[in-house]
C-alpha cells in the first residue's frame, strides 16, 4: 500500500489570524467596560456618604462656624458636583454607544470635572497663604472677625474656576471615535480652531496647574522652615499635618492626569484638527483614561482623611448619629485657617496656669 503525502506538503497556505481576531480591540473595551463603571460606581457611593457626613456635620453645627469650616463647605460642594457628574461617565464607558446622552450634558459634565480640579487646587493655595502668612510674619491673611473675606475669596475661587473651564463650554461634544466606532464626549475643534485647542491646553496647564502648584509648594515650604525654627505646639503640629495630608492626597490624584495632559500636548502636531484625547497614540490615550479616572477618585477620599486625622469631626459625627446637640466654637478639621495668633497665646497661656496650678496643688495634698 503507498500512502501519498506530497498533496498535503506541498499546499503551501498560509492563516492570517490576526485579520479574524483583533486582541487589542476586542480586550480592551471589555476591560473598559466592567473595571471604569465599577470604579466609578464605588467612587460615587463612598464619595456621597462621605461629603455627606461632612455637609451634615457644618448643618449642625449652624451656630458657630471657623473659616476652616467655610473652605471646608466649599471643598465638599466641588466634589459633589464632580460625583453627581460620574453615572454618565460610567454610562459612557459601559454602553456600546457610548455616549448616548445630550451635547448639553455632555459640555455640563467636561466641565465638572475641570472645575472639581479648579477649585480643589485654588482653595487649597487659599489655606496655604494663610498659613505661610501666620507662621512667616505673625499675620492672617483670614480672621474670624473679618469672615466674609473668605466668603468672598471662595466665591473668586469659583469664578476663576468658571472662567478657566470656558473651553469646556464652547467645545465639548460627543465625537466617534475611529477605533471602537462609538460616540464619546471629548472636544471638538474644526480646521479653523486648531489655534483654540493649544490655547486652551496652555491655559489649563499654566493658569491651572503649574502656577498654583508652584505657589502651593513654596508656601508649604515655609511653613516646614519657620516650624523648625519656632515655637513648635502641638495644636500648629497637627494643622500642619492635616493640611499637607490635603495637599499630598489632591496632588497624588491629579498630578499624574495633568503629566499626562501636558505629554500629551507636546506630542500633538500644529494643524491637527481632531481632538488629542480620542486620536492619540494608544499608550497616551490609556494613561488619559485611567488617570482621569484617579482624579475622579479624588472627590472620595478627602472625607476619609478628615475621619482618620480629625479627632473633632469624628466626635461631630457620632453626636449627629446620636442626635445630640454639639454646637462648639472648635474646628471640626484641625486646619488652623483664621485662627489669631493672640488667641493660640491665651490658649497656651490657659495650659501653663492648669500646669502651675496642678503643680502647686500636689505638695498641699501630701501634706
């Protein structure tokens, strides 16, 4: 019997599998679609809980309220306004159209999130000039007597962050993107606006990130001088702690979105007409999504860290779920904002006379 191989060497075919079955797409939008909306949807339940505690705690405290308290409020009201924003995002990631709701929606969200950013970093190097200005030069730039220029400074804060979130207005829209075929809200610029897109980009980078970041370091820094050279109480050891955990945390969430924002800036080419975030290079434009994302979970966190560094905000807590009266006259956050120098002597001095008095009281007892 002879058995005839030479029809089965000698087909020569070769099998393109990768024109059948694409790894890359077909991954990475099932990815997308389970791990994003998941995280935001965690994001939104912690991050309402929390800043909910926090707008609960400042009601009932109606009658006495610091400036720390004041900066506070509207630090929790950009992060809610950022949380209430989340569902579409998390819808837009998860639904094979994606973006399926109105351009209005979609410009109301972009927005959002740049004005969570705006005012978290200008309300943060509000705290920290008052500080510098208390420990460099013994004076407030707020004051408990005067609380209506930290009502004002906050309102300018949110002006500033309007203003700068303007683009967001003018420009977002939901735009196919060409390698999932789907709709997404991004930016959009026409032939004739390629010059609004870099001017945009380096308003946000300089006005929004750099100079503020800059300030706020240098205004940090300081303060760790003078606090190695001075009177180091206990009462300023714990602000200052408080405040560079803020601080730390808002620039562990956002500074690698903004890194990432300005690469990819340098990247982009003059006369591109299309929007940077859907045509990028596939690396650039993962990096976009997940540190976004990271600075979305930036509106979550804060609440937790007044929890484990607060020791006032925890006891406002428990008497709200107790329903007991704690109106007090202390801070809930430990942040030291507008509180006189006079007054953390008088308290000082209040301590030694307990100290004296306990003192001179002990030799009396024994004999």
């Amino acid at each position: 019997m002879d058995v005839v191989l030479d029809g089965i060497f000698r087909q020569n075919v070769t099998y393109d599998y990768d024109s059948d079955y694409e790894y890359k797409d077909d991954l990475e939008p099932k990815n997308s679609e389970v791990l994003i909306p998941l995280l935001y949807s965690v994001v939104l339940i912690v991050g309402l809980l929390g800043n909910g505690l926090v707008l609960a705690a400042l009601v009932w405290k109606r009658r006495f309220w610091t400036i720390s308290d004041i900066f506070v409020l509207h630090l929790s009201v950009a992060d809610v306004l950022l949380l209430v924003m989340l569902p579409f995002l998390a819808a837009q990631s998860s639904q094979t159209c994606g973006w399926c709701f109105k351009g209005f929606v979609c410009k109301i969200t972009g927005a959002a999130f740049n004005i969570n950013f705006y005012c978290g970093i200008f309300l943060l190097l509000c705290i920290g000039l008052d500080r510098c200005l208390s420990m460099a030069h013994a004076r407030r730039l707020f004051s408990q007597k005067r609380p209506a220029l930290a009502h004002i400074s906050c309102l300018l804060v949110w002006l500033c962050s309007l203003i700068l979130s303007i683009p967001d207005w003018i420009f977002m829209g939901a735009r196919k993107d060409p390698s999932h075929e789907k709709l997404l809200c991004v930016h959009k610029y026409a032939q004739s606006q390629t010059d609004w897109r870099l001017k945009s980009r380096l308003l946000h980078h300089m006005l929004g990130f750099l100079l503020p970041a800059a300030a706020l370091i240098i205004c940090w820094s300081c303060v760790l001088l003078r606090l190695q050279h001075g009177l180091k109480s206990l009462q300023k050891v714990i602000s200052i702690k408080v405040n560079l955990s803020l601080v730390a945390l808002f620039f562990l969430c956002w500074v690698p979105y903004n890194i990432t924002l300005l690469a990819d800036t340098v990247r982009s080419r003059p006369g591109e007409s299309n929007d940077l975030s859907v045509d990028s290079e596939g690396s650039i434009k993962t990096a976009l999504v997940v540190t976004s994302a990271l600075g979305c979970v930036h509106a979550c966190l804060r609440p937790l860290l007044y929890l484990g560094l607060c020791a006032n905000f925890k006891k406002q807590i428990l008497g709200l779920l107790r329903r007991a009266a704690a109106d007090s006259e202390r801070s809930l956050w430990e942040l030291g904002v507008g509180e006189d120098v006079l007054h953390d002597r008088r308290r000082e001095g209040e301590e030694l006379k307990q100290m004296t008095g306990v003192d001179h009281q002990i030799p009396s007892a024994q004999c």
